[in-house]
C-alpha cells in the first residue's frame, strides 16, 4: 500500500503564518470586513488554501480540531495532524476548532463547545469556506463596527441571521466564525449581532 | 572584527525572540480576547530574558503580532526616550530587525507603558499595553474562583463600593489611574495604570487595543469602535484630570502633563507627558514659558499649579 506523502506547508513559516494571524485578527476586530489573506498552499482538496492558511497558523497540539462535511476526509486529516501535530477529534463538542467545506452547511452551533461561564474563551471557533463575500444582505453591529455593516457570502445558510443572534444572545459565551474565499478572509465573533433592516 | 553580510550572528533567535508554539498559544488567545472584549483570557505566559514587571506581557503580545514590514513605536509614561522604553524598543530591533519610530503616527504598532499617545490613534494601528494587575477586582477579592463569577455575573458592586468609599472620605472620587471601565456593556476592565485622563481614548478609538499581562499571565483586548465607559455615579459623574497652566515647553492645553522639579527651591514646571506630542509642537514653532532659547534657568516665572 502506498503511502502519498503530504502536500507542503508554509515555505516561510514564521512570516507566513504571522501574515496570516494579522489578516484574521483585523477580520475578528473589524468584523464582517473581508480582508486579503494570500496562500500559496496546496492542500488535499476540498481544503481550499486559506482555509489551510488559517488552521496551519492556529492549529497544534493543545487544540483538537473536527472536520465537518466533505473535509472529514484522511487526507485531509492526515494533511492537519502532519503540519500542525493537532488531534482529530470525531466528536464535535471536543474540538477547539471545527473546520467546515461549504459554510451553506454550518453544524448546528449549539453542538460546538460554547465556552463555560468561568472561561468563555474555551468555546469553538468555526473555519468555512464559502465561494465569495457580497456586500450584503445581512447587516451587522457590534464591537468593530462604526454603525452598521453590510455583510454576505456564498453559500450561506438561508437561517443564518437567526443562528448568530441565537449565538449572540449567548454572550460572553457562543462559538465565533471565520469565513474564508479565495484571496479573503472575515470573521463573525460572537458579539456581531444581525440587525433587522429598517423598512 | 568583521563578519560577511549573510552571516548569522552568534546567538540567533527566532523573529521576535518567541518560537512559533508560543506565537500560536499567544494568537489564539489575542483572537478569543478580541471576540469577548474586556475579558481576560488566560494565557501560558513565558518567562521573558526581562523582569516581570517590566513589560513580559506586553511585549508577549508585540512578539506574537508582529510582522517585519511593521513600524514599532514604544513609550514609557509618555515617554519614547525612558529606560523600560528604550529597553523594549532595543529587544525589538536586535530580535525582530523591525524598523522603529518616535512619531505616533508613523507607527502600526506601538507598545506602551501607562499612557495613551496625545495623538488620535488611526485605523489599522495596534496599541498594546502593558499591565501589571489585570483583574480590576484583585484589591476587594483575592479568590480568583470568586472574581470569575462576579465577571460571568457582571456583578461590580464591589467597584461601586470601593468609589463610594472615595467619595464618602474625600468626597470625590480619588481614584485617579488604572480606572475601571466597563466594555461593550458586560466585562469591567482595568485599562493598566494610564492616567484617568486618558480613558475616554480608549471609547470608540479606531484602534485595535490589546493588554497583556506577563505575571498575572492574562490577555484581554478592546476591538475598534467599542463603547469604554468609565464607572461613576450620577451625582458623581467621571471626570478627568485638568491642568491650570498649559505646557512649559510647547503651550500644549489640554493634554496630561508631568511635574519637572528644578531646583530645591520650589521650582517646577509642567511639560507634556507625551515626548513625541511635545517635540512635534515644538517643531511647528510653538514655545511655551520655559521654551529656549531664552529659557531661565530658574522656574521663578514658572507654573506653580499642578493638576487638581
């Protein structure tokens, strides 16, 4: 049996990842603000390059990681736990973060790990993938956000805004979300609240 | 003694001193602080070739974040030209090869000790503070357990006994450093030992602010254009410090200023907190009372009020 070594990580890991850590911290501050992340990884496909960036820049041994959908695939695993030395857990409460093919199919939130009352901070953060961001329609508020923001991305699920006000209503605890496109990366912290349009 | 351009020197460390596992425990927490502002994310701090109580946190989180095409500024009560600021800047520069700058509005990322700069921060810049007592509550709780439910509950009663005990013996409140603000309406925060005046910056500044705390081994962070609100009372609103006289070198009003003693004769003079605000003053042609090049010797005609 033969056995295809994995495909390559950063070239440049330290600066590599330290560019990839700033484009997602700024997207968490400024959320629902797409930001460039470049990635120049191959990884084992349906991975998409960004996504790859980000778990390779966050992902080690102190954080179990589940793969949802299409990903939970062994090369994909194999691809994770070669770089990075993370556990692959198959139970999604246990991951610390929890990586996602196609954000159209988010897991249902309340079975991620939300943090506890002590320690919110111990709550599941969700990679996805999605094909692009469009300016809209959702509309969000909340730290990082002067007024409002339009936010939006292909696929999403159609009750989104509903699932993170749910999430929202949870603070301090709740899981944050990265959204990853080809070439850009934004973020859904659990403070980001969809506002209802005026009409 | 020469050695060729490529070489390496002889002691070589990772980019900003840090190796890569500690980067990526510092980078998840900085992310988790960010999406609970106020919140005080534990973090497995390092022991740092420095003192605690000289920045470990603070520079912990620069080390993390930063990128080499950065631009680092790093003050020390105000100051860009004092030890603990010099020191950092030094490490900085010898570990991460980084260029470093003075002015406040060069910089994208600045470090900082006790103040906030006079100049309004932009977007995109990133203030890291450093903080010696993260958890506002220590001084009325020393049980962790206990300090932890209280910010789950958002319980601050506490806090609003202890500034009603300044009121009650000083008759105003005389807590003038290290201010306790809520954030985002749920987590108080104590913002380090800047002066009060500085806390309404940090309201809705366009600034990522992040606090790290070597010691106490906490990182909390406030996101751009978050509500900071100082705790007060209704018939005891917040106030800030004010200064009867401007600046003694730029005639700079309304800005924190230090007390210069002159001489043991009672003389003394009032000078920006902020080097680099009061140099750039200075550059554009604003003098003050003690300004050269006719600048006395003593302080006789000098300011005699300090703040109130």
């Amino acid at each position: 049996m033969g056995i295809a070594a994995p495909a390559a990580g950063f070239a440049e890991p330290v600066h590599e990842s330290q560019r990839t850590f700033v484009a997602l911290m700024w997207a968490m501050a400024e959320p629902a603000l797409p930001r460039p992340l470049a990635s120049a990884l191959t990884p084992p496909a349906p991975l998409s390059p960004e996504l790859a960036a980000v778990a390779l820049t966050l992902l080690d041994y102190e954080t179990p990681f589940f793969l949802d959908g299409p990903l939970a695939i062994a090369p994909v695993a194999a691809f994770l736990r070669f770089h990075t030395g993370a556990p692959h857990t198959l139970v999604a409460a246990e991951a610390r973060f929890v990586l996602c093919a196609d954000a159209g199919a988010l897991p249902d939130f309340a079975t991620l790990a939300q943090g506890t009352a002590d320690y919110p901070d111990r709550s599941a953060t969700v990679l996805a993938q999605v094909d692009r961001f469009t300016a809209g329609p959702l509309i969000f508020s909340g730290p990082g956000i002067p007024d409002t923001r339009r936010f939006g991305a292909e696929p999403l699920p159609a009750d989104l805004a509903a699932r993170l006000a749910a999430n929202a209503a949870l603070f301090p605890l709740g899981i944050d979300l990265v959204l990853c496109a080809p070439g850009t990366v934004a973020a859904l912290p659990r403070t980001t609240r969809p506002v209802t349009p005026n009409p | 003694m020469t050695h060729p351009a490529t070489a390496m020197p002889a002691i070589s460390y990772n980019f900003a001193y840090l190796d890569e596992q500690t980067k990526r425990m510092i980078r998840r927490a900085i992310l988790k602080a960010i999406a609970i502002p106020g919140y005080q994310v534990p973090f497995a701090g390092r022991e740092m070739p420095m003192p605690y109580g000289w920045g470990t946190g603070g520079v912990q989180v620069t080390a993390a974040l930063l990128g080499a095409d950065d631009v680092l500024k790093v003050i020390d009560q105000g100051s860009d030209d004092t030890t603990n600021a010099v020191a950092l800047r030094t490490f900085f520069e010898t570990t991460a090869g980084v260029k470093t700058t003075s002015h406040t509005a060069e910089a994208n990322v600045i470090q900082t000790r006790h103040r906030i700069p006079e100049t309004p921060l932009k977007p995109g810049q990133v203030l890291v503070y450093q903080v010696p007592i993260p958890e506002p509550l220590r001084f009325l709780e020393p049980r962790e357990t206990e300090t932890r439910k209280l910010h789950a509950l958002s319980d601050y009663g506490l806090i609003h006994v202890k500034l009603y005990e300044d009121i009650a013996r000083h008759g105003h409140i005389a807590t003038t450093y290290a201010y306790p603000a809520t954030v985002n309406g749920h987590y108080v925060m104590d913002p380090s030992p800047i002066p009060k005046f500085d806390n309404p910056k940090m309201d809705h500044s366009p600034a990522l602010q992040v606090f790290g705390a070597g010691r106490e081994k906490r990182i909390y962070a406030v996101p751009p254009y978050t509500s900071v609100v100082p705790l007060d009372f209704a018939d005891h609103p917040f106030t800030v410090q004010r200064f009867s006289q401007p600046c003694a070198l730029c005639g700079a009003e309304g800005v924190y200023l230090d007390e210069v003693i002159l001489d043991d004769q009672g003389g003394r003079m009032f000078v920006c907190s902020d080097t680099d605000y009061c140099a750039g003053r200075q550059a554009e042609g604003h003098t003050g009372t003690l300004s050269a090049p006719d600048a006395p010797t003593r302080a006789d005609e000098g300011p005699k009020e300090g703040c109130s």
